[in-house]
C-alpha cells in the first residue's frame, strides 16, 4: 500500500510541473472552446466574442503590435494609442536633443498639430486569424527526411499565402504552433504614420531605472502615448500632413473601478517567446551555460557604457536606448537563471520525464513512437554545447554590444551581394545604407565604442575553443606585444567606419569592383571579416546541423507529450502573435517570512525619492502633488496607486499590453515581471511568478494634473461602477 501511495505522489509531483492555474499564453479565437467556461469562474463577466470576433469590432481590433516588439492599445476613437515609456523610448530619444531633451523633461502635444512624426515607427493589428494546419501539413508524411518535410511545408505555404482571401492593404503571416504540429495565418493591417503625443520625463516614466526593474515592489509610471493616422479613407498610409486619425472599430475603455486582490484581470498582447516544453537537458544548459555566457558580455558592457554615460550629459541621450535594451536582458538571464535553481526546474523535469517513460515502457506503440527521443536529446544537446556557447558569445560580442564590428559586417554583406547579384544590386544597396546611415553615427561614440570593443573581444579569445580564434587574432596580437588595447585602437585610428564623411567617400563612385577593393582594405573591415569567417567556417554549420536536429526533435517530443498524457490541456509557447493570459490580482511571498501586497502608491515613490539622482530624483512639480494630496480623480481613500501584480503569464513582447477587469475596461498597462518569476518562459509557478502593471489611474494622473495635458483625457471613455446602495435592515434601533 505504500509503495502504490509513492508511486501516486510521484505521478502527481511530475505532472504539476505543467498542470499549474493562471498558466498559458492561448490563442484568442480559440478561447471559447478551451478557456471560457474557466474564465468566468474566476470572475469574467465578458464572453469569449467580446474578446475575439471577426464579426463586430472587439477586444483584439484595439490592441496592437508596437514597433514591431512590444504591446499597444487604442484608447480612444482618434487613434490615441497608449504603451509602455519603455517601448517609445527609442522614439523619444531619437527626437531629443540636449536644447530639447524629451527624455529628461518629458514631452506634451498641446494640439494635433504638435504630434511629433516618427518615421519607420508601425503599429500592427490583427484582422483574423486561420487555422491552416490542414492545407500547410498536406501531403506531408511521417517517413520524410527532415529536408523533405520542409520542403513540402514551403510549398503548401506558397499556395496558402496566395490563397487567403484579404483586402489589398492587408498582409498575411503564416506562424507555427507546438513546434510546427499546428499553423495558424494571422491576416494584418499596419499603420505606417504613427506620431509621437506625449511621454512623462524619465525620472516619472523610468523611475528606478536599472536598481528597480524586473523589482518588486515597483513605483514606475511606465507609459507614452502615440496617435495613429490613417489617409482620408481611414486607409493604411505613409506620413502626410493631409492624413487624419485613426477611427478604430473598437477602443478600449477604461475602468476607474481600480483592483483589489483575488480581482480577476485579462492580458491581451503579443509574447516573444517562452520555451515551456523543453527537456531537462535543455533547461539545465540554459541554467549552466547559456544565460551566464551572455551575462558575462554584457555585465562587462555595461560596466564601460555605464560609466560613460554618468561621466557626460551627450552620452547619456545617445546611448539611453541602448543601454536600456542591453541591460534589460542582462537583468532577466540573471534571475531566471537565480529562478530555476531555487525551484529545481530541471529536477523536477526530470521528474516529468521520468513519468513519461513509464507510460511508454507500458505502451508498445507509444514507445516504438517515441522511445528514444529523450536519449536522442541527452546526446544533441551535450554535442551542441561548445558551438552554442561559441554562438551566444559571437552575437553577444560582434553584433550586439559593439557596433564598429556590425557595421564592418553589414559592407562583409554587401561585398557578398556583389559577388552572387552584380553591379546593379551591389550599387541599389549602396544607395540604401548610405541614405539610413545618418540614424547610426547621430547615436555613436567611437571612443567608447573602442573600449567596449578591446574589453570584449579579449573575453571572446579567452573563452571560445582556440580552434575559434581566427589566426589574423592571433598575429594580429603578436604584432601588439599581445596589447588588446594597442591592437583596437589602430583599427579605430586606421578604419574609415568611425567617420560619417569617411564612411561615405569609402562607399563613393559607380564602380562597385573599385568600391569593394576599398572595403576589403579596411582595418575593420579586416577585422570583423576574420572572425566572421571562422565562425562561419568551423561553427555555424556544425551548430545548424545540431539545431536541426533537436527541432525535429522537438516536434516529436510535443506530439509524443499529447499523446502520452491526453488529459491535460495545452497552450502554444509565445512566438509574438496575439494571446491572451488570464489571471488574478494577489500578492506573493518571496521568501521566508516576507509577503508582497499588491499594490504600491504614491508614498513608496516619495520614499525612494533621492534628489539628483539618476534613477531616484522626481520633478519638483510631482512632490507638490503628493504634498497637496491633489490627485483629483483618480486617489482613492487619500492616496494614489501607482503599480500593480498579477499572476497571469506574460514575457517580453508583453511590454505595454493592456490589462483589462472582469468587463474588459482598461485597468493597467503591464510592464515588467518580478524578479523571482523571471523563470517563467521556461518554469511557471503561480506561487511566485507575477506580472507588473502601472495602474491607469496614475497614467491619468500624470497626463492631467502632472502634465496639464488633461485634453487627452477627455478623448478617453472613463467609466466607474456606481456604489451599491446601502438599504437600511428594518428593525429595532441599537441602545
């Protein structure tokens, strides 16, 4: 009897890893056969149609895809989009200047007429979605090679794409599910003319800069606000002055009712990616060497940019943006990495594994099926381990935390094209990099760059199997007295790539052969072009070989889950198409005998406020605010809420999604996820996994009495429930 007791708790114990409440990132159109009875038991008062029609306007025509990377939301019926201060910062960075510097002091249309256009910025809404497995899987049979199977996919895709039936100014994106058993055709429509409305200074909207994010609790007004335009048929339309605002078919509301915890809350957006079916190999390589590989390059980045951009004002507005992405990751590898070693993410894989291998050795068909696909991962990913450490200190080096090597290899690319394309293509791309080039060097310091570069590429060197190290490196140093820093700084004096006119006079002329001889000459060029080439040499191909391999692994092991355990419930990992997370508001407990309410105010910021400095300061104006008590509206029993926590799944791509009540009113704009549940794209725990919202009553707060910007308000549908009644109990009266 005991022995059957264990064996219970054991089955248990290994499906709880994925049998968990509030988990999931679900496809919206299928919410009502999956998820709708579940969401009005926990307090939904809107239907699965409210959320996801096609017939009427709904939920998903207000929410849309930001910049190509995060979450937006149409709030009211001209266009008015609200999303995170974090996702516009590229945009209000790339208009501030230091006589106009909207970074620090904030920015505020007082008219139409004064909305900023921001060229190259998009927003992107979903029209329908399609299920297409059946036509895109056609004639695919299980005997195939991987390459054939593939191949077949791309001409189904073909014929799918040609076939959806859509309006001229929609576009069609075929994405797979459950690692390519399921496809779905997402049928769009971008807005091209997006201009910039309004964003509070920084110390408002990135209050608590790097000390505070992914922390709990948080005092962040995280929120900008942008207008969408459309030509005068309420078409798509590249900017004019002649185009007019957006009329959406659906806008969201928004809720003064404010939350308390066990509130139910719905997140609409679009999700990077989460990985939440890997095997336990895969999860431990993560933990061990993947997010520390990619720590370690940017720790040391950041260290360098960092110092610079408190050393000078001019810095601090160049690489405001790009500090803030490198850091941003930097932060979460650290805690997930922190997260699924306090959880035992890999043990209690192990676990779930160890259960799925029962099933199969007491299933004959199951096993032939599936036997060996977890001994198969255990070798592919114990293969794939140098190469893919190798690959993440590449990227991490060459092409996202120093920028002379990017620019080397974009001409690497373009010498390339000459060579399979000719003059004409070589010569139209020319055209083009040298018209987009100005955007690089109004943002770029090749002092600091320089730095960056000889602390890194000395890390590289020292960290990657010496057979990676191209030889150039290795005379190259040599010739230096094995100085990294004599060697950098004469590819920085020699380059002709750290000068606009240099960069421009190396490109000039109309015969492309004598442009490339140029090129091929450039120290940096030289530079880049070694290592570039080793790696493609001896790295790449054998990490794409591998990779190949355990997505077809993948595949299977997905399929071979469902089948294996059918009585659960799946949802499609995160690929940045439009989902919906559902939860509630609650606080956590992070550890031992500490406990998280859900709710931060007004009086934590003044309580982190710390004059002059850069990530705690606070206008003067906000502090006569408090002091006052003038919250207007939008206070509640004499303080102003500020932030929120919910335990809805939410990832990167989130950033700016909107969080909506049990009536589908806007509540908040989500943010940032806590420290301790960073871990959730690959281990979710509801327990301690929680998602971060600004309230929308200090958006509003900000935008009207901080800002005295209070017209945009008065765009915006406000609504608020009435208080029930109070009918008095017929009786004696008390003594």
């Amino acid at each position: 009897m005991n022995s059957i007791k264990l064996w219970l708790l054991m089955i248990t114990l290994s499906l709880s890893f994925y049998v968990r409440a509030n988990e999931g990132m679900w496809l919206p159109m299928l919410l009502k056969g999956y998820n709708e009875a579940e969401m009005k038991k926990l307090g939904m008062k809107i239907t699965a149609e409210d959320i996801y029609s096609v017939n009427k306007g709904s939920l998903k025509d207000a929410v849309g895809q930001f910049g190509g990377g995060c979450t937006s939301e149409l709030v009211s019926s001209q266009g008015l989009l609200l999303t995170n201060h974090h996702c516009g910062y590229s945009t209000i960075q790339s208009h501030s200047t230091l006589d106009h510097n909207y970074l620090k002091d904030g920015f505020w249309a007082k008219t139409m007429k004064d909305e900023i256009p921001s060229p190259g910025l998009t927003v992107m809404f979903i029209s329908r979605i399609d299920d297409v497995t059946k036509q895109v899987l056609d004639s695919v049979r299980s005997d195939m090679t991987d390459k054939e199977r593939q191949s077949q996919i791309d001409r189904n895709l073909s014929k799918v794409r040609a076939g959806i039936k859509k309006e001229s100014y929609e576009d069609v994106a075929v994405r797979s599910f459950f690692e390519g058993n399921q496809y779905f055709a997402f049928i769009t429509v971008t807005y091209k003319d997006v201009r910039f409305v309004g964003a509070p200074p920084s110390s408002i909207g990135n209050f608590g800069v790097d000390t505070d994010n992914w922390m709990w609790p948080r005092h962040t007004c995280d929120f900008s606000v942008f207008r969408v335009y459309t030509d005068k048929n309420g078409k798509p339309a590249e900017y004019s002055e002649d185009n007019i605002p957006m009329k959406p078919k659906y806008h969201l509301n928004i809720s003064m009712d404010g939350v308390k915890e066990g509130d139910f809350n719905l997140v609409m957006g679009f999700p990077g990616r989460t990985d939440s079916y890997l095997p336990a190999v895969a999860v431990e390589q993560i933990q061990n060497v993947t997010n520390p590989t990619r720590v370690e390059v940017r720790d040391a980045a950041l260290k360098i940019v960092g110092a610079a951009m408190r050393e000078d004002p001019k810095t601090k507005i160049m690489y405001a943006s790009k500090f803030a992405s490198i850091s941003n990751y930097w932060k979460k590898w650290i805690g997930e990495t922190q997260g699924l070693k306090s959880f035992k993410a890999v043990e209690k894989k192990r676990a779930y594994e160890k259960e799925f291998t029962r099933r199969l050795n007491n299933n004959s068909t199951l096993l032939g099926k599936y036997g060996n696909i977890l001994p198969e991962f255990e070798k592919n990913y114990k293969a794939i381990e140098k190469y893919s450490m190798t690959r993440d200190y590449f990227t991490e080096i060459f092409i996202r935390n120093s920028e002379l090597p990017g620019l080397a290899l974009q001409l690497d690319r373009l010498n390339k094209l000459y060579e399979a394309s000719g003059e004409k293509a070589f010569l139209e791309r020319r055209d083009k990099i040298i018209g987009d080039i100005d955007r690089f060097y109004k943002d770029y310091s090749p002092d600091l760059d320089k730095k960056v570069l000889t602390t890194l590429v000395e890390l590289y060197n020292n960290k990657v199997d010496p057979s990676f190290v191209p030889d150039y490196a290795k005379n190259a140093l040599k010739d230096n007295n094995n100085s990294y820093e004599k060697w950098i700084s004469g590819i920085y004096a020699g380059t002709k790539l750290t000068n606009i006119d240099q960069f421009k006079s190396l490109l000039a002329g109309d015969q492309a052969e004598s442009i490339v001889s140029r090129i091929k000459e450039d120290p940096a060029y030289l530079f880049a072009k070694s290592y570039v080439a080793n790696y493609e040499r001896d790295v790449q191909p054998n990490y794409n070989d591998l990779i190949a391999k355990i997505n077809s692994q993948k595949r299977g092991y997905m399929a071979a889950q469902m089948e294996v355990f059918p009585e659960k419930k799946y949802f499609p990992d995160a690929n940045s198409t439009l989902r919906v997370a559902y939860g509630k508001v609650a606080g956590y407990t992070p550890r031992d005998a500490v406990r998280y309410n859900h709710m931060t105010y007004l009086e934590g910021v003044m309580e982190k406020y710390k004059p002059g400095d850069y990530e705690f300061d606070v206008p003067e104006k906000l502090i006569d605010l408090y002091n006052k008590k003038d919250y207007g509206q939008y206070g509640e029993h004499g303080k102003l809420p500020v932030n929120f926590i919910g335990t809805a799944q939410t990832t990167g791509g989130n950033s700016g999604s909107p969080v909506l009540d049990a009536k589908g009113r806007l509540l908040g704009l989500l943010f940032d996820g806590s420290w301790e549940g960073v871990m959730s794209d690959i281990y979710f725990d509801e327990d301690i996994v929680r998602s971060i919202m600004v309230d929308i009553r200090y958006v509003l707060f900000v935008i009207d009495k901080y800002a005295d910007a209070g017209h945009l308000v008065k765009e915006m549908s406000l609504s608020k429930t009435p208080a029930a009644k109070i009918v008095p109990i017929k009786g004696k009266k008390r003594a």
